[in-house]
C-alpha cells in the first residue's frame, strides 16, 4: 500500500519540478530575449500543440 502512495508523490513531485524548470527557463528568456521573439516561440508552441491535438 505505501508503494502506490510513494508511486503518487513522485509523479507530483515531477509535475512541480517541471513547471518550475519552465517557469525559469520563461523568466531568463524574458529578461533575455526580444519581444517579437517571444511571439514566435509562442505562435509555433501553439501550431504543434494544436497539430498534436487534431492528429
């Protein structure tokens, strides 16, 4: 019983380690990068998310 608990909190663990990474890697390229840059980066984030969603 302790596994599947154990199991649980290391996925959640993963998930909140993985926003934060995102969360810094955001930060860093805001400070860093251009504007129009970041409108690309966001446009083409959204056309494969939507490409993967419908295909």
């Amino acid at each position: 019983m302790r596994k599947g608990r154990y199991s649980f909190w290391n996925a959640e663990m993963k998930i909140i380690g993985l926003v934060l990474l995102i969360l810094g890697i955001s930060i860093i390229g805001i400070l860093v990068l251009p504007y129009r840059l970041w409108l690309v980066i966001i446009g083409v984030i959204l056309i494969y998310l939507g490409y993967k969603l419908f295909c």
